[in-house]
C-alpha cells in the first residue's frame, strides 16, 4: 500500500514540475507541445489514476479484513445503506440548486453594484435568499438522520 501512496506522490510531483517547466517557457511552447511532454503528462495521469484504483481496491480489502469492534457496531444492511444516501440527498441537491440560483443572481448583482454602488446592501440579501435554499436542504439532511 505504501508503495502505491509513494508512486503517487512522485506522479502528482512529476505533474507540478511539468506545470512549473510550461510556466516558465510558454514562448518557446506556445505553438507546439513538444512530442515527449505529451506522452509524459498522458503517462503520469495515467499512473495516478491506476494508483488511486490501486488504493481503493487495496484499502477495500483491508477494511474488510478488520475484525468488528466489540461492542457498539451494528451491521449496515442495504435499507440502512439505501436510507443513509437518501438522507444526504436533499443537501445535495439543495447545494446544487444554490449553486444554480447563485450564477445568475450574483452576476446581476454585480451589475447592479457597478451601476450604483448604494445598491450593495439589497444585493446581499438576494444573494442570502439564493444561498438559504442549501441550508434547508441541510436542515432537512439532519432531520431525517435523526429518524434512522
């Protein structure tokens, strides 16, 4: 396991100095990447990614080998695992809904700023309107955990 977090980290390593070399030449890179650094980005992606699967399927293993605590451990069915997801659904979708409602509401906002700067305090409040809808998802999220 150890040497798959190791593998990781000199890919992510790798990718940052490929990051820092184009920041540091972008006028002689700016019509062509060069054929080798293709192939390097492409390869070091790739060997992150098979590490993270790596991980996952290593660290799954490991989980499940694990005796259970003695005690306060209860065995998680699928109606447990169904309920749990559906109790992390309104705060998703909530937080996804703000997110939308915040886009266009926030670049009005700004228009409406720069029109007339007296105008900030009112755009704080739609803005807080937009952003309440995630908070009720989130308050409805513990509600219902507290029904399983």
């Amino acid at each position: 396991m150890t040497w798959l977090i190791g593998l990781m980290g000199l890919s992510v390593l790798a990718l940052i100095l490929t990051g820092v070399y184009l920041e540091l030449r972008p006028r002689r890179l700016s019509k062509r990447l060069p054929r080798w650094l293709k192939r390097g980005v492409l390869a070091n992606l790739a060997v992150f990614g098979f590490g993270l699967a790596g991980m996952l399927l290593l660290g799954i293993e490991q989980v499940m080998a694990q005796e259970v605590a003695a005690g306060g451990a209860r065995e998680i069915s699928l109606g447990l695992g169904l309920a749990i997801i559906g109790v992390g659904l309104p705060t998703a979708l909530a937080a996804i809904g703000a997110g939308i409602a915040l886009g266009p509401v926030g670049s009005a906002a700004l228009a409406v700023i720069a029109e007339k700067p007296e105008m900030f305090g009112r755009t704080l409040i739609y803005l807080g309107l937009a952003e309440g809808i995630a908070i009720y998802g989130l308050v409805m999220s513990i509600l219902l955990l507290g029904k399983i």
